[in-house]
C-alpha cells in the first residue's frame, strides 16, 4: 500500500524498504507486549482512567515540540480529513487503551496477550468486507500457520494445559477493545488518501482530539478513588506506557499499516505471547523453554507466508 503522508520527512517511501515497515510493527507489538505487563502489574496502584489520561496526556507534551509546526504546516490536509479523524481518535486513542486497561482489573496479562492475537482475523474479515481487498490464499495459510504456533505456545506443547485455560469478565472487555483496534487499523488503510501530513502531525493531532474524551472519564474516576499515589514505580509505568507504548509504538504501526496494509500488518499481533515470555526472561528472570521456540518459529513462518518476503 502506497500512502504519501508517510513519506513527507523520509528520504524514499516505504515501500522502497519494506523491512522498515516490518520493524515498525515488530516495535510496536514489543511495546504493546510490555503494555500488559504494565496494566497487569499496576492495576492494584493505577486506576485504569488514570492510566490512560495521564499516559496520552505525557505523550502529546513530549509531541507537541517535535510535531506542532508541522500540525500547522498541514492545517488545510487536517481540515480535509474533518470528521474522519476523530473517528480514529476515538477508537486508538480514547478506547482501546483505555479499554485494555479496563480489561486488566479483572483478568490476567496472558490473556490480554491471547486476546491481542485475535486481531489478524478481525482485520482480515473487516479489509475484506471494508475495503474489497480480500487476503490471497497464502495469507490465509499464513494466519493457519500461525495460529498453530500460538496454540502451541499458550499450551507449552500440552493440549490439556489448553483446555485449562481460565476467561474472565475482562476478556469480554478486551474483545471489544480488539474490534475497535481492528476497526482502526483497517480505517486507516481506507482513509489514506485524506491523511496526507507527516506521520508524527498525525499522531499529535489523534491524541489532541482523543485526549479530552477522556478527561470526564478520568475526573468521574478521581472523584470515586481518590486518584493514586505518585511513587517513583507509578511515575514509572506512567512514562514507559506515553513514550513506549504510545509514541514509538503508534508510529510504527501506522507507518507499518499504510505500507504493507491491514491484513498483513495485523499478523505481527501473535508475537505478543512470545514478545511477553522473552520480556519476562530479560526483566524477571523467567527461563524460555523448548516450546517458546516451537510456538515461535511457527508464527514466524506464519509471517513470512503472508508478507513481501515469501513472494506474491
């Protein structure tokens, strides 16, 4: 997929590099995978309004100086955008987070992972039915291929470990929030053409309109708990959810999405169990064991049926 507003601060177009486009999305889904271990971790000592209010609120002042030029630069393409831009706002910035968040009082950050996973079929029904671009028979290979690696990776190579598998009320929450997520990534793709400006405007102008939605949310929730305390851990989850999970993490999925579109990009969702597994050996001294790397080469080779890599 060819997108222009990408390209504006970048010396050739993404498609010219399509491995930048992947890593994009490898950096995003890395990101994300530490964004449940954060939401989990502190959903004791962070509301989840909270959370999501001060994380996108920390996000656009570190924004603002590096994109508020080009946000004015680009006024007359943000105004041609109109109404379709708070549109995506809503669903990236004010609910799927937020949502995630919610999620996270009330069931486990495996299976924020699992859930997450559930994306790629998602985006590939709503590309086909949205935009007419239904996935090639290897696409859908690619998406078998995976899922089989990720059943083997949730299992640790034991089907009844599967089956024992526990939901909880916040799963249901967490699908939701998967929908709106996919929604987003495959309205992106189909408003291409109205989001020509630099990919860092576009995210300062999303989190600009998503922002105060949220800040209600936020206040209701303060009046009820009292907010929470600011510790330096707080602080902490606080500042790596705004610069890790929010800018470096939406920039490269957005730029991932516009080159290699929706469907695609939305594979790179099940390397978050394996993402989250190599995370908690690095951070908290969990060992990888033989099915981690099982799980792991299957969705790779997943990926690689469904990108530029395998072939056309």
């Amino acid at each position: 997929m060819n997108n222009p507003d990408i390209c504006v601060a970048q010396p050739a177009p993404a498609r010219a590099f399509p491995w930048l486009a992947w890593a994009g999305l490898l950096t995003a889904v890395l990101c994300w995978s530490g964004n449940a271990l954060v939401a989990r971790a502190f959903h004791e000592a962070i509301p989840p309004f909270a959370l999501a209010f001060w994380r996108w609120s920390l996000a656009l002042v570190i924004l603002l100086p590096l994109a508020g030029v080009n946000v004015w630069r680009h006024r007359a393409a943000f105004r041609r955008a109109g109404w379709r831009l708070l549109v995506l706002a809503l669903f990236a910035i004010t609910s799927f987070n937020t949502l995630l968040y919610l999620a996270a009082q009330s069931t486990e950050a495996i299976n924020i992972s699992l859930l997450n996973t559930c994306l790629p079929l998602v985006a590939f029904i709503g590309t086909g039915v949205l935009l007419g671009e239904w996935p090639a028979r290897r696409a859908w290979l690619g998406l078998l291929v995976a899922a089989v690696g990720l059943l083997y990776l949730i299992s640790q190579g034991s089907w009844a470990r599967l089956a024992s598998l526990q939901f909880f009320a916040g799963d249901l929450i967490m699908l939701l929030a998967i929908s709106l997520w996919a929604l987003y990534t495959v309205l992106l793709r189909r408003w291409h053409g109205y989001l020509e400006m630099p990919t860092l405007a576009l995210l300062c102008v999303l989190i600009a309109l998503g922002l105060p939605f949220l800040l209600p949310l936020y206040l209701l929730e303060l009046a009820r708990t009292g907010g929470f305390e600011t510790s330096p851990a707080n602080l902490g989850a606080i500042a790596y959810t705004a610069v890790f999970a929010s800018l470096l993490a939406y920039l490269g999925w957005n730029r991932g999405v516009r080159a290699v579109g929706a469907a695609k990009a939305s594979m790179t969702n099940y390397l978050m169990p394996l993402f989250t597994a190599i995370l908690g050996w690095m951070l908290l001294e969990e060992s990888l064991q033989a099915f981690h790397w099982i799980g792991g080469g299957f969705i790779l080779l997943g990926l690689l049926l469904t990108s530029k890599l395998a072939g056309r």
